[in-house]
C-alpha cells in the first residue's frame, strides 16, 4: 500500500506544478491589470476551461495533502493503518468537497 500512495502523491505533484504556475500567472495579471473581484468572475463564470483547471487543481492538491497527512500523522503518533487510513480519507473528501463548491462557485454561480 505505501508503495501506491507513495506514487500518487509524487503523480499528484507533477499534475499540481504547471497547475500551480498557472494560478500564479493569472494572479499576477489581474492584479497588475487592476482587476476587481467582479470582473475576475465575469471571466470566469460559465467556463469549462476554468472548471477543469481548478477542478484538477482541487483534486491533485486533496490527493497530495492527505497523503501529507497520513505520512506526518504516522511519524508523529505511530497509530496503525486503519486509524491513518481513516483520517487521510476523510481528510481528502473533505478537501475534495470544500474546494469543489469554491470552484462551482467561480465557474458556475
């Protein structure tokens, strides 16, 4: 098992970097195009683009930081699996779920 979540964290990190580069870029244009929230969202709403952009976005990092987590929680306290398993998954659905309704939200409201 640690072998597979040892490759879906590292898998997990390639997706996130030109993610994160791209979030960065779009950051630094609109704040030094002086775009206010408003317009941001009129940009973004009704975007299949951005939705899968931030959509995989959500879903790479929920994944990376809840196997994070297990691996922090595992060195720290020396629970078992089960308990480590348990925490990571929720941990992972409830990242998946919040940064969902912000995409939804963005992209769809």
């Amino acid at each position: 098992m640690n072998i597979r979540l040892y490759m879906a964290q590292r898998l997990s990190a390639i997706i996130m970097i030109p993610l994160v580069f791209g979030h960065l870029g779009v950051m630094i244009y609109a704040i030094q195009g002086g775009l206010s929230a408003g317009e941001i969202l009129s940009r973004t709403q009704g975007s299949v683009f951005w939705f899968m952009f931030y959509g995989l976005f959500v879903i790479a990092v929920s994944v990376h930081g809840a196997i994070g987590l297990r691996t922090i929680m595992s060195e720290l306290l020396r629970w078992n699996d089960i308990a480590l398993d348990a925490i990571m998954w929720g941990f992972g659905l409830l990242s998946i779920f919040m940064g969902a309704r912000a995409v939804s939200a963005v992209t769809w409201l």
